[in-house]
C-alpha cells in the first residue's frame, strides 16, 4: 500500500493553465477542422518554426548591423546609380 505525503496529485499536465481534458477537446477539434492526415505536416511545420524561432533566439543573426555597413554590400551602388537615372528621367 502506498503511503502520499502530501494532498496534491502525482502526475499534473498543466500547459498554459491547461488541463488533461482541455488539451483532448483541443485536440479533437484539430482532427476534425484539419483531417488526421493532414495534422502530422501541420505538426512537423510547426516543430521546424519552433526549431528556428529557438535557433535565432540563441545566435541572432547580423541583422542588426548599421544602414551604412548595408550600403557596403555589393550591388547596392549599381541600384543607386540606376534610382537616380529614373529620378533624372521624371525630372526631364
């Protein structure tokens, strides 16, 4: 015979205040609104954003770097040039 020393449950899913029969109703409505065929893509999807989204939380990209070091990069002074020839036309 097992002896519990406290009055609170073993075993508790608790996702988001979320219990056992809330996540099952939940998943319920997911098979019927998109087709248990159709739920294991829709997971996998949902498993690579999460992936990515951790990823780039952990190892931001150089994103953030100044508008001057874009101006740097190769082929922006060939799209500068060509602004200004359609800028020079309107004027004309």
């Amino acid at each position: 015979m097992a002896i519990l020393l406290s009055s609170e449950p073993i075993l508790a899913v608790s996702i988001f205040g979320m219990g056992l029969p809330e996540l099952a109703v939940i998943g319920v409505i997911a098979v019927v609104v998109f087709g248990p065929k159709k739920l294991p893509e829709l997971g996998s999807a949902f498993g690579k954003a999460l992936r990515s989204f951790k990823q780039e939380m952990n190892n931001p990209s150089s994103d953030d770097e100044p508008v001057a070091a874009a101006d740097r990069v190769s082929g922006t002074d060939s799209l500068k040039a060509e602004a200004e020839k359609v800028v020079e036309k309107d004027a004309a």
